[in-house]
C-alpha cells in the first residue's frame, strides 16, 4: 500500500498547534504602541479575572476545610466521650465480676446466703 507523502504533510500540519501570535515582537497588528497597550491591557483585565475566580474557588475550598476540621472535632469529642464512658462501664462491669467471684466463692465454702 502506497501512502501520498500529501496526505501525510496534511496530516502532520493538521496536528500542529496553532502559532499564537500575541507575543510577537513582529507581528504586524502590534507594530503601533496604542495597540500594544489595548494588548496589554486585554491581558490585565484577563488576569485580574483570573485572580478573582482564583480567589473565589479558594474561598469555597477553605469553606470546606472548616467544615471538614469542624466534623473531625466533633467526632473527636465523641469518640473520647465513647471511650471515657467505656473505661466507666468497665471499671463497674469488673466491680460487679470481683462482687459475683466472692459469692460463689463463700457458697462454695458453705455459706449458703451467698448463693442466691
């Protein structure tokens, strides 16, 4: 199969980026400086666009982090709430065990009272 060297130039100009011509020095339409200065203010305007929608998306993410930082906390205090209200449960779970081993060891023993 025989592929026109045509063909290919086409495709390989096709696939070539666009030259950007607002940053040359030789382009005809910059030659006058009121047309550089329209250019640049262009370019200010745009930048200064830019730095708001930056500014806007940054709010809107720190927003978000509070958020996040505030639900962390809150989960934080419920968890040592959990465990603080676990070591109770367990101190009184381990009085009642010591309590229960005592009576049936004095039933054991012969102390039939106990063995209720």
């Amino acid at each position: 199969m025989r592929v026109n060297p045509m063909v290919c130039a086409a495709l390989v100009a096709a696939m070539m980026p666009a030259t950007a011509w607002a940053d040359d020095p030789h382009d005809p339409a910059m030659r006058s400086a009121a047309a550089r200065a329209r250019d640049r203010e262009i370019i200010r305007q745009l930048n200064l666009q830019e730095a708001a929608r930056v500014r806007e998306r940054d709010a809107r993410y720190a927003e978000g982090w509070r958020a996040y930082d505030a639900d962390r906390e809150y989960s934080s205090s419920d968890h040592r709430r959990a465990m603080n209200g676990y070591a109770r449960d367990r101190a009184q779970y381990e009085r009642d065990m010591a309590r229960w081993r005592r009576a049936v060891a004095a039933c054991r023993a012969g102390d039939y009272s106990a063995c209720d």
